[in-house]
C-alpha cells in the first residue's frame, strides 16, 4: 500500500488491524482451541493450561521463533497427512452415506425450507455472515495477512506472479482439503444428532472417538496443540513485522506488544467461545475492508503482472521479472530488484 499506491496512511490503518487481529485476538482463539480440546478430552483445569501455554508463547516469542519454526516445517505437514488420512477412512468406511451428506449440505445452504423458516433476506444474510467469517479464519482469502510471509520469500520461478500462485494454492488447501475432510467426519460420525452434541473442536473429537475409538482423543490433542501453538507464534510474527512497521525496531515497543500478546494468550485460554470468536469477526472484516480497497486500485499493475508472466511461459522461457517493464515501480525501493534476484532454477511448464 505504501510502496504501491503512495498511501503510507493506509498501509499504517492496516498494519494496526492486522496487529489486533493476528497479534491479539487470533492467539486468544487459537489458545482458547488448545484449553476446550484439552478440557473436554482430559478434564484438565482451563486456568493451568493458559498458565502453561503463556509460558512456553513467552520461551518462543523472546528468542525461539526460529527454532520452532524450522520444528513446525517438519512436523506439521506430517501431522496434516496423518489427519486427512483418518478422514479418508472414515469416508471409506461411510461410503454409503457420502452422497447423502453432500446433498445434505447443499440442501441446508440452499433450501428454500430454510430461508422461509426465517425469512429470506434474514437466513441469506446470516448465512454469507458466518460463512465469510469462518472462511476468513480458515485460509485468510482477501485479508493480505499472507503477503507477510511472501514478501520474505524467494518464489521459484523468481517472478512476483508465481509467489501469488504459491499464496493461491494455500487457500485451496486449507478450504478444499482441510475444511472439507473435518465436515465430512463430523456429518458422517451423526454426532450432530445427538442430543449432547459438543461445539467447536470438541465436535470433531466426538466424531473421531464415536467412528475409530478413545485412541484419536490422543491423536487430536496432539494434532491441536501443534498446529494451534505453531499457529500463535506465526501470528506473532505477522504482528511483530506490522509494529516494526509502524514504530521501528524499538525495545520498549516490542517488549509491550510481547506482553500484550501473551495477555491475550492467557485470556484466550480462559473465556467462553463466543466472546473470542465475536472479537476475531471484527478485526478480520477491517482488515478484509481495507486489503480489497488496495486489491481493487493495484488490480491494473496485477493483471499486467500476470500477463507478463503467461507471456514468458507461453514462449517456453523459464518466467523471469523485468522491473523496466513496469515503469511505476523502477523507483520503488525493494520492490523486485534485479540485482536481488536469485538464478532461477529450470521449470517446466
């Protein structure tokens, strides 16, 4: 926003959203999934698991994020496939009932039963509300919380199109792949039937529990642990990165955003639900408000971008950026250099 539009204001507006969103409340979330699963599945005290988490937020954030983030790489992909390979064999072992539960879902987002129940206008209206909220959560589509990590990233081929492609595929995974799989366990397993259904992750355990047996509660609380505590101190870093944006690589600055961070950690850990999840709704849709705004005024110099890139492809040459093709940004500092470009290595189409 800065670099692109001239609109230092802008990009400040969104770095202090992003801030609260991803700093704040996303880890009050993440905790709070940490403590529900943990309680639900072990009894465990809430209070003593946010004493626990702050602590071991506080080892990482004060000098440990690389080391957790070379961990995370190895370790989370792995845990990924393990998760969507249990819900493979639940879709296996419901096969039969596939068909039923895809009408289901259409039926429900669509059926005119369910907007007359309500009122048309009301039940639409709901629906996009909590539908773009969760999807938000889920792959971050349309925030620019991603372009944080991309812009310290050296795309393969070195070209800013083919990063945009490697953010795209994130959304895919994470809404397609993942989302999918979780909806499918749960709606397959008929624990939304029961009259003592749980909510949130403590839904998902009930599932995994009622279709494989009292062996996933321990998968689970493995697998939630990991990615919800690697999902804290990734958050931290998109928020560290926005308050050396706006105040500079200052101690007392970061020192307060630190401890502010982790009081939202131990908060997280300890309230209901709904109040966390009402406060993530907020800061993601200013956040969202103010990303498609630039989206919209920089969608030009995008499309050009892309074109370029096609172009390159199309000739059989491995894609590679000119910045002298693109006259709005030969004054830009640190915006694609050549001499910062590394050598491509050989794609293939």
């Amino acid at each position: 926003m800065e670099k692109g539009l001239g609109q230092r204001w802008m990009g400040s507006l969104f770095s202090v959203f992003l801030i609260i969103a991803f700093g704040l409340v996303f880890n009050a979330v993440q905790a709070n999934t940490i403590t529900d699963a943990l309680s639900h599945s072990f009894g465990f005290d809430e209070t003593i698991m946010g004493v626990v988490i702050v602590a071991f937020s506080a080892f990482f954030i004060m000098g440990g994020l690389r080391k957790v983030a070379s961990a995370s790489a190895r370790i989370v992909p792995v845990m990924a496939i393990g998760y969507l390979a249990i819900a493979l064999l639940i879709v296996v072992m419901n096969i039969t009932e596939l068909p039923a539960v895809l009408a289901l879902i259409v039926k429900s987002a669509f059926g005119w039963q369910e907007a007359a129940a309500g009122g048309v206008a009301y039940t639409i209206a709901q629906a996009m509300q909590s539908g773009i909220a969760r999807g938000l959560f889920s792959n971050e589509a349309g925030m620019g919380s991603a372009a944080n990590v991309a812009a310290s990233a050296t795309p393969n081929p070195n070209h800013p199109a083919s990063q945009g492609f490697v953010q795209m595929l994130g959304v895919f995974v994470d809404t397609i792949v993942i989302c999918t799989a979780s909806a499918a366990m749960i709606m397959l397993s008929g624990v939304m039937d029961q009259p003592d259904a749980a909510t949130g992750i403590s839904l998902l355990q009930q599932a995994l529990t009622s279709e494989l047996g009292g062996w996933t509660t321990y998968f689970m609380a493995a697998a939630i642990i990991l990615f919800c505590f690697s999902s804290i101190i990734a958050n931290y870093s998109y928020a560290e990165t926005n308050v050396m944006f706006l105040n500079g690589n200052t101690k007392k600055g970061l020192l307060a955003f630190r401890l502010c961070v982790l009081g939202m950690v131990m908060f997280g850990s300890v309230a209901s639900l709904p109040v966390v999840w009402n406060l993530a709704d907020a800061s993601m849709g200013m956040m969202a408000l103010i990303n498609i705004v630039a989206l919209a005024l920089l969608s030009g110099l995008a499309i050009r971008v892309i074109k370029d890139y096609e172009t390159q492809l199309k000739q059989g040459q491995t894609p590679e950026f000119d910045r002298s093709k693109f006259p709005e940004l030969e004054e830009l500092d640190g915006a694609w250099h050549p001499e910062d470009n590394v050598e491509p290595a050989t794609f293939n189409k």
